[in-house]
C-alpha cells in the first residue's frame, strides 16, 4: 500500500510541476493538477490536505532535486574545480531555468506561514557545508549572495541584467570561486 501511495505522491508533483509550468505557479488549480495526474480529487487532497502543502512540496522536491543535481555534477565533475565553483555553475543554470511567480509563494505563506521552512533549512545546510569546504569565506559570501541576488531577481519579476551582464557576473564569480 505505501508503495502506490508514493507513486501517486509522485505522479500528483509531476503533474503539479507541468501544470505549474504551462500556466503559472499563481494559477495553479488542484482540480488541473488530479486531472493531470489522474487521479480523484479526494485522492490528492489525501495527499495534499491543501493547496499549500502541494506547493510546498513542489518546493521541496525541488531542493532535492537541486543536491541531487549538485552531488553529480560535484562527482562526474573536473577534479580541479572548487565545490564553490559546482555551486555557482548549476545554481546560474538553474536561475536561468526557472523563473517562478512571487505571487505563489506569497499566496502559500499566507496559507501556512511553515511554508519557508524547509527552504530556509535547505540553505542554511547547503550554506554551512560550503563554508566547510571553501577555504576563502570573503569569496563563499560574495559567491552565495550574489547568487541569492539572481534568485530573488527572478522571482520578483525584476531582473534588470542583460544576457551580457548575466554572463559577466557568472563569469566574475567563477573566478572568485576558485
């Protein structure tokens, strides 16, 4: 039973994602989500009792996805390159990738304030680990916030770099990094 409870988890943040992808974050509607998923909304409600949790689930999935993504890339990778440089490397793909809505995760804060939580705790994590394992703090601070910067930058809607700009930064903090 805990076996196709799980694929049905994962089928609802598969769909979730698509639908979120095609029509937006802020529009994302649980009825579109269990008809993409296919399954009854009683099904994903059982899931997820709310819209909320399943954004924050999305979320989290997500933070998996991105260590995931950073281990391989940090052991398929050159050895010579800083575990800084893995991480300023895959998190400008990521930011160039993903460009979500502020209004959902404002609208899932208001739903459950909790909803912060495990993104605030996957950062700290990933925060402390490379400061143990970059030598150099002023670059790590540097790095990690400017980083942060092009995050929020595409959430909000406000990036005001051109693609020139955006591959000079990369390009500057690569440097720094190793």
């Amino acid at each position: 039973m805990k076996v196709r409870r799980a694929n049905s988890r994962e089928k609802i943040l598969a769909a979730a994602a698509a639908v979120a992808r095609e029509t937006g974050p802020g529009s994302l509607s649980l009825d579109a989500v269990a008809s993409r998923a296919g399954v009854s909304k009683g099904g994903l409600l059982y899931n997820f009792p709310t819209k909320a949790k399943l954004m924050q689930a999305l979320v989290e999935d997500y933070l998996r996805a991105f260590e995931q993504a950073l281990e391989s890339a940090r052991t398929a990778g050159v050895n010579s390159e800083s575990p800084l440089a893995t991480y300023v490397k895959l998190s400008a793909e990521h930011a160039e990738e993903s460009k979500p809505s502020a209004s959902w995760i404002f609208s899932a804060i208001a739903e459950d304030p909790d909803f912060l939580t495990p993104i605030k705790s996957f950062r700290r994590q990933l925060f402390e680990r490379l400061k143990q394992e970059t030598p150099n703090l002023k670059a790590l601070l540097v790095c990690y916030l400017a980083i942060e910067g092009l995050r929020s930058m595409n959430l909000f809607g406000s990036d005001i770099l051109s693609a020139e700009e955006r591959r000079l930064l990369i390009s500057t903090l690569l440097e720094i990094a190793e």
